[in-house]
C-alpha cells in the first residue's frame, strides 16, 4: 500500500524556494482541516483531497478529488473544482491572482487573504459534496 502522506512530504521538502515550500505546507493543513481527508497524489505532482466520481453524457466516466493544489515552478495552483462563477463576492478583494476554468493561480500566499482563501474552498467542497451527493 502507498504511503500518499510521506511521499507528499517528501515531495514538498525537495522544493527549494523555501516560500513556495511554507506556502505548500499551509495548503496542506488548510485542505486537510476543511475536507477532512488525507492527501493523495494524482497524477504525479498534485495533490488532492476527498475524491466524486463522474460520468460524462459520452459515456466517460472518471474520478477526481473535491479540492487539491501543485506546486508549479512558477505559482502555486490551488484547484477551485467547483469554478469561479458563484464566487466574484469572494474575489473582489481576494488579492493577487489569476484563474482558469478551475485553477486559481497564485504566485504567494502572502499575495492572497487567507481567510477568503478558505472561505472559497470551503464554498467549491461543499457544492461539490452536494452536486454529487458525497458524505462526509
């Protein structure tokens, strides 16, 4: 059986811009606190917490996890699954960032409010659980 927790520890010490490596620390307490799950890896770099299953009207199906975060060489990617669109409350004074469909894009925690950070993650994991009717 992998052990998700110490390969993700050790991955995260390996990184040397020892901000990004705080940053990743954080994130990792944080999403541990709200999902209330472990991390696991997925998909080589990032890390992912709580898991749904989903299948497409084509017939793909899949599974993916509720929240989770990369470390890239550039930001860090903090994964919002459930996208931005009910959330522009949230983001009027989040700080500095950039989004994609559902990456948000920071380059430092100290860039971002932490506490809208949560909030935010808070609000894609719950609408997650309840679009795909997951129990906590």
């Amino acid at each position: 059986m992998v052990n998700h927790q110490s390969k993700i520890h050790e991955q995260l010490l390996k990184i040397s811009d020892e901000q990004k490596q705080q940053d990743c620390f954080t994130l990792l307490d944080l999403m541990a606190e709200i999902t209330g799950k472990e991390p696991k890896l997925w998909h080589g770099q990032m890390i992912g917490f709580g898991s749904y299953s989903y299948k497409y009207n084509s017939g793909r199906e899949g599974e993916w996890f509720l929240t989770g975060f990369c470390p890239r060489k550039n930001n860090l990617v903090v994964y919002i699954v459930a996208g931005f669109k009910a959330y522009d409350e949230i983001l009027a004074d989040f700080g500095v960032y950039k989004t994609g469909s559902s990456c948000l894009y920071i380059n430092t925690l100290k860039d971002i409010k932490m506490d809208k950070l949560k909030l935010l993650i808070e609000k894609s994991v719950q609408h997650m659980r309840t679009k795909y009717n997951i129990k906590v």
